[in-house]
C-alpha cells in the first residue's frame, strides 16, 4: 500500500515565468529557492514545507509538455506527493497490482532536498511524482 505523507510540490508551466514568480513571491510571500540552468527553465519557490516549480514552456522540459498553456495547452506538468515509506521493490509491487507502470528510480529534488522519484500517470494522462525522503 502507498501512503501518502504530504504535497511535496506542484509544476506550473510558464509563457512567463518571470511575471509568475514575481506574483507567487510578492502576492503569497514565496521565496525562490532555486534557479536551474536556462536550457531547464525552472524556478523552484519556497511555499511553506512544499515547493511550486514554474517551468518556462519554451525550455528543454517544458516543450516536452506540449503547447503553451491556454486553450489547446496545460499549464501543470505534475504534481509530487512524498510518501511516508519509499521502498521502490513495494511500490513497484503495488503498481504492477493495480496496472499501473512507473517509470525508472531517479534522484530528484524536492521540497525536502534531494531524494528517490517515480513518475507515474493517471488514467486521464496527469503526470503524478511519488517522492521519497531526502538524501543526506
């Protein structure tokens, strides 16, 4: 059984990211906390004990998402939960049971640092993260 523990953080694909952030950080009171290469486009900001990543829809991973959000497009990538226990042998098990595939163990960070990721899909095609503590 999967268990979730907490949000760890929400992907928002961007035409400007510069003016989301601004709004997320003046409006909200977000921080940013970090700032990928330019050929990644992502801004990741403090919200609380989670992270709101807004990805620039013209860079590498955000043209992998399709048009530009509005009409024809989406503006969320995927959203990560955290797990209370991440035991990639268990997941997959639990997966597998329910048909569900996950893709390969990455390393990724998150609202809690660096740790273990699995992406999966929803049956309507929304991309989910399951999120395993950080790595220290």
């Amino acid at each position: 059984m999967i268990r979730i523990k907490t949000l760890d953080h929400v992907v928002l694909r961007a035409q400007d990211p510069e003016r989301i952030v601004e709004f997320y950080c003046l409006v909200l009171g977000c921080t940013v906390e970090r700032r990928s290469a330019p050929d990644i486009g992502i801004v990741q900001l403090r919200a609380g004990d989670a992270l709101i990543d807004v990805l620039a829809v013209d860079s590498e991973i955000g043209r992998m998402g399709g048009a530009a959000p509005g009409k024809d497009g989406r503006n969320m990538d995927h959203f990560c939960v955290r797990l209370e226990i991440f035991n990639e042998d268990k997941i997959r098990e639990h997966l597998e049971k329910h048909s569900v595939e996950g893709s390969k163990l990455e390393t990724r960070y998150g609202a809690e640092g660096i740790g273990p990721s699995i992406y999966i899909q929803d049956p309507e095609g929304n991309t989910v993260e399951l999120k395993g503590p950080a790595i220290h």
